[in-house]
C-alpha cells in the first residue's frame, strides 16, 4: 500500500467541482508529479492533503491512517510536510530561524522551560543548531544563514521554504510549483536534489508546470484535467496519451 | 553584535536611571509627579503583554484592562480581606487571569475580523459591570481599601521610590522573560503564526492553542501590573479598569510599537506625558475644563505614529541603534538590507 492514498475525493467551491472523485497514491522514495493544466485541481488537492481543506467527498489516507479533515497541524505533526505556491516565510526571521521553526514538531521545549532557560532549552537549540546548519549547507544557503530570508533572490527564497519543510524531517514532502520564477539551472539544481531525496527514501508529490523537469525527474506522472485524474503513468507513457496531448493543447488554443 | 546585543539592556539601564534621578524633583517638573514615574511603569508591564497579543497572536484587544483589574481586585480581596501574603495573591491574580484569558481566547479565536475586538471589548464591559455591581465582595462603586504594603521578605515597599524600584524590577524580569521566549522554541512559533497562519500550521504548530497561550500570557503581564497597582494604591476601584485602561493600553502598544516587546516602556512614557500634559494644560486654555481630554491627545498621538513611524517608537530606536551599531563598526558581515535591524532588538 501505499504511503499516501487519496480515495474519491471531491472538492466543491460553491457550485465549482474542483476535484471530482479523484483517486491516487504516492509512494516513498519515488518522485510522484501531479500535473495539468491552470485550474485543474493541482494546489486545491495539495490542501486537502495536507488538512489545510476538508474533502466534500472521500478519504485521505496517510501510512494507512485516515487523516481525513484533520487539522493542518496534526497532519504536519505525523510527518507531512509542504511548501506553498506563493511563498509563506516568515517576515523578518533569518535562514536559520525558519530551519528552526521546521524543527518544531521534533521539539518539546514549552514556553515555561523556555523562560525559565532549562535544559532542555539548552539541548535543543544545540541539535536544532547543528541539524539546520547541515541541511542548510546541503541547500546551498550555509553562506546566508544569518540573513532574513526576505533579503535573498527569488530562488533562494524557494529553497528556504524547502528547507523549512525538510528541517521537519517529514516522510512525504508536498512541493507546489517549488520551480516557478526559476531560472533553468536552478531548476535543475531542484531536480537533482529532488532525485537525491527520493533515494533516501522520502515520497515526493510535486506540482510543476515545468514539463521538461517533470519528465526528467520524476517516476510516476498523474495528470489533471478540470478536477478529474484524465492519466497516470511512468512520464514517458503519459506524454504519449493523447488525452493529455488534447488537454494541454485545449489549453493553449484557448 | 556586541553594541546591539547588550543595546537594549542599556536603553533599559539608560531609562532606570533618568527615572531614578528624576524621583526626588518629579513634583517640581512639568507634566511629571512621582506618582507618574510608578505608573509609567506598572503601565509598560500591562502594555508589554498586549504587545505580545497583538503582535504574535494578530489579535486587536479592547479588554487588556479587565486583565490588569483581575490582579488589582485578586490582590485587594486577598491581602486586605484574608490576609494572603502579597506574592502569593499575585500569584494567584496570576493564575485567575490566565484561566480566563485561555477559555476567552477558546471563544473567541473561531472568531475572526471585527468580531475578536468586539468580544474583547464586551468581556472588558462584563468584567467592569461585575466590579461595580457585586457590593458584597468588591464594594461596588465605592471601590475596596485598605490593601497593605507590599512585602518581600524583610523589604517594605511603601513609597514612591520604593514601588518605583519594585516597578522596574519587575518590568526587568517581563523583558527578560519575553526575550527569553522570543529566541526559543515556542517564541519562534510565535513569531511564525504573527507572519503565516497557514506556514505556522503546517510545520505542525497548533495555532488556535498557540494564540490562546499567547492571550494568557498577555493576561498574565496585566495582572502582574495590577496586583502591583493595587498595593501601591492601596485602594481600587472599577474606573480604573473599564474602556478607557483598555484604550489606554492598546494606545501605548500601538505608539510604542508591537514588533518589538521593548515599544510597551516606551509607548507608555509618550502616553503618561500626554495625559499628565493634557491634565495640566487643557484648563489653561478652556476655562472649566473637566473630563478626559487625554483621550483627544491619545488620539492625536496614534494618529502621528501610525502615520509617522508605522512600526512605532521601538521600529525608530530599532533603526538608530542599527545606525550607531553601523557607525561603531562593530557589524561583522554586509549587510543585506534594512530587514535585519528588528531581528536583535526582539
């Protein structure tokens, strides 16, 4: 079974179906790419995965647990991560704090031991330290770790947000569009880290626009269309299907 | 790092002691009496767990004086009544104050826009309706008296200089206790949910029970303040605690800005100079001249903040102590833009 399954879930938006009956699966340490076009039903399904939407319709189902409605932040607490399409850093927080603040779920420390300076205060400032400043030189950000995430580029302020979800050390990462406003290289440079994360075993779900980047690094593609899966597949079968051919260009024709 | 990390102790320090010089002149100057220095104090107490409210839980308070009555009246009923030892009702006013905050907060966080202010605003008017109307226990409109001293250990604290000591003490330990949180785990979470509900919620911060600490927290400084207040009045009574405290407090976070915990001191001396001014000057021009003309300059000074110095005084002193921290050198790396100059001053 998979790690992630979704059951027949549908969305309404007042009288808008914007997922209807959908089912899928994400497995671990595979890169699974949710594609289609604009309105399909991509970032309204990463909601209702992640418990920030409750489904009219269907069950959500995460390492074979029934998460459906519940809250946002006792989906993240089991180990669902995310990153949203129009960036959510926080204000005037350096690199590292948003690491940091990834960790909370890992941490215990309560508002009294952190008054008071406890110890367990003291023990996991230092791990919370010494596990963002490794993955903050894995992303490339050790150099800026003590800025506000809001001083840097545009790419590098994606890359925070995948940092933040990563410090939480999550088995299913959820990315919406983590490449748009990219420059081709740095897309790239996500690709392969979205490669190299998969090999140790995380399950990916990522929405991308980026067909090229879909093709090349992801294992299993699920499209889209007007709320309802139209195909899934290995990439290189689904490029193929003539109904996703049809999807894609109805959307340029329009 | 060295100048902005200790930058704030200073600015603490540098007000302790202008506040300590002025005390045996304060009767002699100009919109000042002794009286004012203490309660300038006592206020920024209160006000700095409003800042904490409204700048991490988002959330507009009209009620923060009922929190501040909750440790006036707990501390008048239980050391003028029954006799507790003054820590231990203050503890008490404490704990009252939290637990009401936290089933408040419960309310009204499914609450959103314009009614969060408004179920603050009738929970400040519920409390002081109680206080004036339950005569057996409060004494009604009259008010309760005869609250002793208070008392620590072999330490009496029944002056002006004496309570002003006391007031600053314990402002201390509210910065320290609020910087030491800030730069932790759950002030981190804080701070996350002021900037991203919905970023907060998804690293698995609970953010309802989140705010509805923060709240109890808030109500927890208030009530500090208030237990304080009432030994140092020895006397309290319902006006002291009803719409105008409110606004009062929400005026001194405002001008004094809620980024920052250090703008509750420093809104609060702009507020006690404009309402002893106002007190003062208003029936020179306007003969028979009773009434609260402090609300007009309160007013007044909100306006010229929110206009001038949006993240209020403390965003303006944040931003000269980054220009003297610039100008002695002492910062390390280039910077990367004007964000960094809040970040220390937390």
């Amino acid at each position: 079974m998979s790690l992630l399954q979704v059951e027949d879930v549908t969305v309404e938006f007042g009288g808008l179906r914007a997922l209807d009956g959908v089912s899928m699966g994400v497995d671990a340490g595979r890169v699974t790419a949710l594609i289609g076009p604009n309105g399909a039903g991509k970032t309204t399904l990463l909601n209702v995965v992640s418990g920030v939407l409750r489904p009219g319709r269907g069950r959500v189902r995460f390492r074979g647990r029934d998460v459906t409605g519940w809250p946002q932040h006792r989906v993240a607490g089991l180990g669902v991560a995310r990153t949203f399409q129009n960036l959510q850093l926080f204000g005037q927080m350096t690199v590292r704090e948003h690491l940091l603040v990834g960790r909370y779920r890992l941490t215990r420390t309560s508002f009294l031991e952190a008054v008071l300076r406890l110890p367990r205060h003291f023990r996991e400032e230092k791990e919370g330290r010494e596990a963002s400043d490794a993955l903050l030189s894995r992303l490339g950000l050790a150099d800026v770790a003590d800025w506000p995430a809001s001083a840097l580029p545009y790419g590098r302020q994606r890359l925070v947000e995948v940092g933040r979800a990563l410090a939480s050390e999550p088995s299913l990462l959820l990315l919406d569009e983590p490449t748009a406003g990219l420059s081709g290289a740095e897309a790239e440079e996500v690709g392969r880290l979205l490669r190299r994360l998969a090999a140790e075993g995380l399950a990916v779900l990522l929405v991308e626009h980026h067909m090229d980047l879909v093709m090349s690094y992801s294992d299993w593609v699920v499209v889209l269309d007007h709320g309802v899966v139209i195909a899934q597949g290995p990439p290189e079968q689904v490029q193929s299907d003539p109904q996703v051919i049809e999807a894609y260009l109805g959307e340029e024709a329009a | 790092m060295g100048l902005r990390r200790w930058a704030p102790l200073a600015l603490w320090a540098g007000a302790f002691g202008v506040g300590v010089l002025l005390m045996p002149i304060a009767d002699a100057l100009p919109f000042l009496t002794r009286a004012n220095l203490v309660v300038f104090a006592l206020h920024g107490i209160a006000a700095m767990g409003l800042t904490l409210v409204m700048g991490f839980a988002g959330q507009v308070s009209l009620g923060h004086a009922a929190f501040y009555g909750v440790g006036a009246y707990t501390t008048a009923l239980l050391t003028a009544k029954v006799d507790w030892h003054p820590l231990l009702a203050m503890a008490a006013g404490a704990v009252i104050a939290a637990v009401l905050a936290a089933l408040l907060g419960r309310i009204v966080f499914r609450l959103r826009g314009h009614f969060l202010a408004m179920a603050t605003l009738a929970f400040g008017l519920v409390f002081y309706v109680v206080m004036r109307s339950w005569d057996s226990l409060t004494g009604g409109n009259q008010g309760t008296g005869g609250i002793p001293d208070f008392t620590l250990g072999p330490l009496r604290f029944d002056s002006d200089t004496s309570m002003y000591l006391l007031a600053w003490a314990v402002l201390l330990l509210g910065l320290i206790a609020a910087r030491n949180l800030l730069s932790s785990r759950p002030g981190r979470a804080l701070v996350a949910m002021g900037s991203s509900e919905v970023a907060a919620a998804s690293v698995g911060i609970d953010v309802a029970r989140t705010k509805m600490a923060v709240f109890a927290l808030g109500a927890v400084y208030a009530s500090v303040a208030g237990s304080l207040y009432a030994h140092y009045v020895t006397y309290v009574s319902p006006e002291s605690f009803g719409l105008l405290p409110s606004l009062r407090f929400l005026v001194i976070s405002t001008v004094g800005g809620i980024d920052s915990v250090w703008g509750a001191p420093l809104g609060s001396a702009v507020v006690v100079l404009l309402t002893e001014g106002t007190r003062e000057l208003v029936p020179r021009f306007v003969s028979g001249a009773t009434g609260s003309y402090e609300i007009v300059a309160y007013g007044l000074a909100l306006v010229l903040v929110l206009l001038f110095l949006p993240r209020g005084l403390a965003g303006g002193a944040a931003l000269l102590v980054r220009r003297a921290a610039e100008w002695a050198g002492t910062r390390r790396q280039p910077a990367p833009t004007a964000a960094l100059e809040e970040v220390e001053l937390r």
